[in-house]
C-alpha cells in the first residue's frame, strides 16, 4: 500500500475521463466478473469492447462505462486502473510528474519528485512480492 501522505485516492474520476480506454488482461477480466456478478457473456456485451483477442472497456459519452459520478466498479476495477498514478512513467520525467500531480488530487502537493519516485518503486516491489495488483 502507498503512504497515504504520498497519495490517497479521492475517487475525482479525472482518470477515468477521455476518449482512450484500458486493456484488460484476464485477471481483470476475472475481477470485474466477480465485482458484477453477473456472466461473461453479459459482461462482454454491455460493458467490453472486443477487437481480435484484444479486450477493453468501453467508453461512454467522453469517460470510462463505470464512470458515474466515481467509480461503480472500484473493487473489480483494473490493474491499470488500481496502479494510477503510481506509475513508472512518472520515475522517467520529473514533467511527467508534475502534470500528473497537477491533474491528480489524490497526489500531496507538498510530496517532491524524489520522494514520489521512491513512493512508486516501493509500490511497484511490493506489488510484485503480493501480486495485489
């Protein structure tokens, strides 16, 4: 788990708005059955957009489909999705850092570059040791 004092989630939904989506691996895909509670092939239909062997979520009106004034599947929701803003793009740009901190209220905007790219290598281990994500 990230120092809250680093980043703590307010569930804004800035990440979730845009017109790009998140690919899906099948522990995703795994996950999000199980958080809806409903079949696969429900799931596919109302929720997946399927192109080849290539599975995402679909985007609805400029945002994430459970997007609805916050996350409607934040337990079931994607790795990609439980890893943001923790992620390794950030450790290569301090620019990349910045932007994000502005975009992202969940991000201390007292924590400084280095500190944050300590936060997410930290993060990142143990992910990999607890496979959480």
């Amino acid at each position: 788990m990230i120092d809250s004092r680093i980043f703590s989630c307010t569930r804004c939904g800035f990440c979730c708005h845009g017109e790009t989506t998140v690919s899906l691996d099948e522990k995703d895909q795994q996950r999000m059955i199980a958080a809806l509670g409903i079949p696969r092939e429900e799931v596919c239909k109302k929720y997946w957009r399927i192109t080849g062997s290539v599975v995402q979520m679909k985007v609805v009106d400029g945002h994430c489909i459970f997007y609805d004034d916050g996350c409607t599947i934040h337990g079931g929701r994607p790795w990609r999705c439980r890893q943001w803003p923790l992620h390794p793009a950030v450790l290569a740009d301090e620019n990349n850092f910045e932007t994000i901190r502005n975009s992202c209220p969940g991000i201390s905007k007292t924590v400084c570059y280095k500190d944050f790219c300590l936060a997410v290598e930290e993060f990142s281990r143990s992910l990999a040791v607890n496979d959480e994500i």
